[in-house]
C-alpha cells in the first residue's frame, strides 16, 4: 500500500487491521510516527472542527453534487 501525506495513518491503520492482506507499506511526505497510537481523545478534538463545517450528512451532500450526473446517465 502506498499513502501520502495523511495517506500514511490510513494505509498503517489498514496493515494494523487487516495484516494478512498486506505486503507492505510506503508512506510519502508524512509525518506519522506509526509506532505510536494517537489517544482518541485527540482524535475528537481534531475532528471537531470539521463536524461544525460539514454539517450535512455525506449521502445527502455527494447525492446533491451528483444528482445531475446521475440523473442524466441512468
């Protein structure tokens, strides 16, 4: 798996999770140190912020962004 930038926690995250599906890792342009867990409480802090942005569920808004597309190719 290859992950750059915040890429890098994903593809740690899924080699962590799914080990026997993976054959190896390369991080680019990252900073994540993935020996180290990141407590869940700064997590939520991280992702506070976005959730006061991002109100609108993602279904609704990639159904809204999309609908023309979709609409016209059915």
């Amino acid at each position: 798996m290859i992950g750059h930038s915040m890429g890098g926690f994903v593809i740690a995250e899924a080699a962590r999770l799914m080990p026997e599906k993976v054959v190896g890792i390369v991080a680019i342009d990252t900073f994540q140190n993935v020996a180290e867990r990141t407590p869940q409480s700064v997590l939520d802090e991280m992702v506070k912020p976005l959730k006061l942005i991002f109100k609108v569920p993602h279904k609704i808004l990639f159904h809204q962004c999309f609908r023309k597309l979709l609409i016209n190719n059915w």
